[in-house]
C-alpha cells in the first residue's frame, strides 16, 4: 500500500486526487491545505458578489473526499517537508509520511513595494476564500474601495462590489484596462462598461505611497502624480508569485517557481510539483491538466507533459464577453487583420501564414478552433479570406475508431 | 457508453438535425415544428450542418470526447465527464459563465447563450426516452448512436 501526499487543494492538487483515487483505489490518498474548503480561486467574485456562498463556488461536489475516500486535512499549512525521512510536518506537531508527494501550492498575490502597503492592515489580496472573507469585513465598516491593478483579477474585485454599491477607483500602470488580454479598442469598450457602472479608472499611473491612520491602516492612497485618493481599503490585483517557500526550506529546487523536469518531477526523489507553483503557466486549465498528469507519473504511469500553451482566457462581465488567444502584442513582421461592426469586434494577428494572435469580443460561440490553430501552428494562409468565419468545417476530419474529430491538415 | 457516428457522405443537408434539437430543446413549452420561432436565439441548435464548399456537408456535434477540452478548463466544476455514461454531462446552475470552454473546444461545439449566463452544447437529450432527437430526425442515417 503506497501513501499519497497532496500539499494544496486548489485546481491542481483536486485533480491530482481524483486521478490517483482512480488509478489506486486501494493507496491512501492525503490532501493537507491552508483553505478550509475547496473551492474556485476563479469564481470568489461570486462569492464577494454575494451571489453565491461557499458551497456555490466549491468546483467539486461536497462529498468529494468522502465519496473517493480521500483523507482532507484542512485549515493546516505544511512548514517542512524532510525529503531524507520522506514526511511532511505541519500544524503544532503533526507529521504525514508519504511514499510519493505532490506539492500544488499554487501562487500567492504578490504587493509591490510601495511605502506601507505591505504593512498595513487594510490591503488585501484576492486569490482565496479566505480573502474574499476579509474584504467582505471590510466592505461592512467602509465602501471606498482602491484596486491596484485591472488584470482580471482586478476586475472580478471590481465587478462583484460595484454591484453592491462600492465606490471604486482602479489603477492600473498600463494605458489600457485588462492590458494583457486585451487591444486598446477591447479595452475602451470594457473601460466603458465599468464606467457605466460606476467605477473610476486611473490609467498610466500607480501607486506611490500612502496616507495612514495611528492602526497602520491606509485611509489615501498617494498616486505618482502627487494626487491623494481616500480610501478604505485596498485590493491588491498586482499580479501573483509561485509559493514555493515550502520548497526552498525543504531543499527542493526552485528559484521564481518550483522546477520540474518534463513529467513534473522535481529535484528531490518522489517529490512532484503542479500548477501555479511550477511557473509554467497561470491558468485553471493548465493546472488542472499538470495535476491530471503529475498523479498519472505519481501512480506509475509513465507520461510526458508538454509545456502548455499559458496565453489564453476568456472574459464575461457585465455580459460582455471576449476570448483573447495567443499574442496581441507580438505585431512585428505580423498582418493584422480586423473585422469591426457595431456588435463585434475581432482581431487576427498572422505571420508566415500562421495565427498567432486572435481577439474576439462579441459572441465568442464556436470560437474554439482559434486556441487549436495557434497552439498547433497550422498553416492558415490559404484560408485568410475567411479568417473570422473559420470553423472545424475547414479543418474536418473524423477518427474512424472511436467517432471522434480530429484536424485534417 | 455511447457516442453519435457521423458519416458526412451520407449527409444531404437538409437540417432535419438541426430543427429537432432546436424542437428538443424549446423552452416555451410548445410542441410541433409549426410553432417553433426558428428566429428566438433562445431556441439555437447545439448541432450544426456546415458546407465543405465542394457541394457536400460536415455535421458538427458534440462528440462527447473520451478527453474533453470543455470539462478540462471548467473552473466551476459545471462540466463533468460522466464516467459511467460517457457524456459530458452539463450543470447549469453550477456555471459562472466564463466561457473557457468554448475557448477549449477544439472542434468550435460550445455556444454562448443569448443572455450570456450559460453556455451551451449537446446534451444527449437526456430528458427524452427514445434518445437524441437529431438521429430520429436524419432520414440518411448519416448521424447514428453507437456504442464505444
């Protein structure tokens, strides 16, 4: 009987559960985490939004860990791991041997070093339950809400207050809202729609230094321009940071994130590593593909784990839904191509014939394949006519085994 | 586990398909193509016939994959592959309406509802006895249920 540690219980330690509970129903299968319950780092705008408890935004059923046996020891945070006695500690003085680990400790949201901002009280992260609980406190003594940061996380922060009447004011260093995903034309139309809501924007321009109280707590934020912006809290949506300091106290190899080999092995024998804290991409779907894959090498599958393609979201607020793929800001020596009418807007970037960079703000349905066409750099230059009414029928082909598609190139 | 085979030769293109799965999925209540507002967004079909501009056409169907893009990128846990029945089963009440999935699909299955809450794709008409409405609808057996 093998032991199965699982350090994290986010997008890639879940899955990784559910796969070694498949491939080994009789292993005992551990998952320590920090969250009391499990639940979608993605979906806690729901949750701040009020529209849905905790239990709502839980991306499994909640009798996970019953239903597959799986041992959860929650509210606990692994401090060392001894990789020579292969056992991790955690709590007052609790230990859990393990014959095989996987560490998915995802990533943490990171403060930039603005004087009093990593000290005082009153900033906040959103990337657990557990932040989206402080806010929620917060938000009950004060409704002047300052968001460094309109990145997606950013905006979720935003969307799900402003409904509930927040007074919120966004800054963001770039020129443009949501400057990863979207162009500068994708972004006016969001910057509209949260204006039209009722949020302030403050682009180009961030955070200096701030104002406190005798608590330590923010009451002004202090812009670079010198203006002064009141407050009552901060929600910090700056960007996140692989935690690894589990790794790096333990003698695992790491340096910005945790390192692993092709099959997501680490340095150490037995250990492996998934999702946000390998640095390899940032996104749910990639975390759940690398927790699916680790636990495969883990029970003794043999696989390999191609390097994901991380540049690819989607976005919905206020109804308004767009799907940026690829890279909009890698235009040199690329066409760009637009289609623009009064409900859509979309955009190709191509070079040598192939996609790589596709925005589409409007009805994204069936919009699928353009992820596919870049990721799998298939030649597109015979088909750029149609390049925005491209579907599988274009590419179709059919695996006469199983009945699924597969692309015929 | 069963999945819908496509044979694209035997497809005349008459969308007989593409009518049944908007009828079987109608929320107004309503029954009979007579009254079936064909112009309701809300009634799209989760089917498609496309043409392969040679004369001929594709059908496009949810293929229910043994290694689902969609539920692969759910983050609500919305879309779960139903590993005693092989669908890809939807639950809409679970869904935040990120549409990573139809980001995902490979194939371009999944849709955006009109109201933009949900997403949406074939669901193996589950709620009908006698099976998906679609291949009782092809009068070329070009799209028929088999076991995988």
């Amino acid at each position: 009987m093998e032991r199965f540690v699982i350090i994290g219980a986010g997008a890639a330690g879940i899955s990784a559960a559910q796969v070694l509970r498949d491939f080994r129903p009789k292993d005992v299968v551990t998952v320590i985490s920090t969250d009391e319950k499990v639940h979608s780092r993605c979906m806690l705008h729901k949750y701040l939004g009020h529209e849905r408890d905790a239990q709502g935004i839980n991306f499994v059923g909640a009798d996970f860990f019953e239903k597959n046996d799986i041992v959860h020891i929650s509210c606990e945070t692994v401090k060392r791991i001894d990789t020579a006695a292969k056992t991790v500690f955690f709590g007052e003085s609790y230990s859990a041997p393990y014959d095989k680990l996987l560490i998915a400790t995802g990533s943490g949201f990171f403060i930039p070093p603005i004087p009093h901002f990593r000290e005082a009280p009153n900033v906040f992260g959103f990337r657990d339950l557990s932040d989206a609980l402080k806010i929620d406190e917060a938000f009950a003594k004060g409704r002047r809400v300052f968001i460094v940061g309109s990145g997606l996380v950013g905006l979720d922060a935003a969307s799900a207050l402003c409904e509930r009447g927040a007074e919120i004011t966004i800054a963001e260093m770039a020129p443009r809202v949501m400057p990863l995903q979207t162009d500068d034309y994708a972004a006016s139309v969001y910057q509209k729609v949260f204006e039209d809501h009722g949020c302030k924007f403050l682009l180009g321009i961030g955070a200096s230094d701030a104002v406190v109280d005798e608590a330590g707590n923010i009451t002004e934020v202090i812009l670079s321009n010198g203006e002064h912006i009141p407050c009552d809290f901060i929600i910090m949506a700056a960007g996140v940071r692989p935690r690894i300091q589990i790794a790096l106290d333990s003698g695992i190899a790491a340096e910005r994130a945790i390192q692993v080999d092709g099959h997501l092995r680490t340095s150490v024998p037995d250990v492996y590593a998934a999702g946000d804290c390998t640095g390899l991409s940032g996104v749910w779907p990639d975390a759940m593909a690398q927790g699916k894959a680790a636990a495969r090498n883990m029970a003794g599958v043999d696989e390999a784990y191609p390097k994901p393609y991380p540049f690819k979201n989607t976005s919905n607020f206020f109804g308004v839904t767009m799907l940026s793929v690829g890279r909009l800001d890698l235009t040199e020596g690329a066409d760009i191509l637009v289609h623009k009418t009064p409900t859509e807007y979309k955009k190709a970037i191509v070079k040598d014939g192939r996609l790589t960079g596709y925005l589409s703000l409007g009805d994204i349905s069936n919009h699928g394949l353009y992820l596919h066409l870049i990721r799998s750099g298939i030649d597109i230059s015979g088909k750029l006519d149609k390049i925005f009414r491209l579907t599988f029928a274009d590419f179709y082909g059919i695996n006469e085994k199983n009945g699924e598609f597969a692309y015929s190139v | 586990m069963k999945r819908i085979f496509i044979e694209p030769a035997k497809c005349d293109g008459c969308k007989n398909c593409t009518l049944a799965c908007m009828e079987s999925h109608r929320e107004d209540g309503g029954r009979g193509l007579y009254t079936l507002d064909l112009t309701d967004p809300a009634n799209q079909s989760r089917n498609r016939i496309l043409s392969d501009g040679k004369g001929g056409y594709l059908p496009i169907f949810c293929r229910h994959c043994d290694d689902p893009d969609c539920a692969g990128t759910c983050m609500s846990g919305a879309l779960v592959k139903n590993q005693t029945t092989g669908l890809v089963d939807y639950d809409a009440e679970k869904c935040a309406a990120c549409y990573m999935c139809v980001m995902a699909c490979r194939y371009g299955v999944p849709a955006v509802s009109p109201d933009r809450k949900r997403m949406i794709k074939c669901d193996f008409c589950q709620h009908l006895e006698e099976g998906p409405a679609c291949v009782r609808a092809c009068p070329k057996k070009a799209i028929e249920v088999r076991e995988v």
